[in-house]
C-alpha cells in the first residue's frame, strides 16, 4: 500500500498546499499522524469529493521523507479511476457469477 502527496500548489492564506491520500484509510492516518496533522483536518465526502489531507508543502516533504510518493496534479484522478475499475471488475464478475448460477438453477 502507498501514500501519496501531489505536486499542485493552491494557495490558502499564506501557505501553500497540496494533497496527501493512500490506497487505504488506515495507511493515510497513520501517514497523518507521523506528520504531525489531527484527524479533524481530514477531508470526506460529502464534504470533500474524496478522501484526503490538505496538506502545507512543509508537510508534503516530510510525508515524502517518510515514503510517500509524489505525483503530478493529475494522481488523485488516476487514483480514484484505478480504485473504480478494481470495483468495476469485481461488479461484473459477481453479474455473470449470478448469471452463471441463474442459468445452472434454470437447468440451462
């Protein structure tokens, strides 16, 4: 499993941020946490339009320091896309499971 942080830069006061998300929950908490953020900074739907930190470049260095992996501003699109087609490919092999099993209950 990974963490992740972008290299986009939007500005919020004085600082600037990017993003820091994982392929798990569990992963980018404990992520978090090394780097010195609280929970209650965490961003979810509905708020947010997926699950991530918002995170200062400071912050964004020590995360890479500690492993994570740095992608361009396209990484949490690719990310989400990957998770999509993971679930994409499991929903059409329970459809033609429960398709298989129609046809052996019909006596096909």
């Amino acid at each position: 499993m990974t963490v992740y942080v972008d290299d986009v830069r939007h500005t919020f006061g004085r600082m600037v941020m990017c993003h820091m998300w994982a392929d798990t929950l569990d992963e980018l908490h404990a992520m978090a946490a090394k780097c010195g953020l609280k929970r209650e900074w965490f961003q979810e739907p509905p708020k947010a339009s997926w699950c991530h930190y918002d995170v200062s470049l400071g912050v964004k260095a020590r995360a890479l320091y500690l492993g994570a992996e740095l992608t361009d501003m396209f990484g949490p699109n690719d990310h989400e896309a990957r998770r999509l087609g993971d679930d994409a490919r499991r929903l059409r092999y329970a459809e033609a499971r429960a398709r298989r099993l129609d046809r052996m209950l019909a006596g096909d």
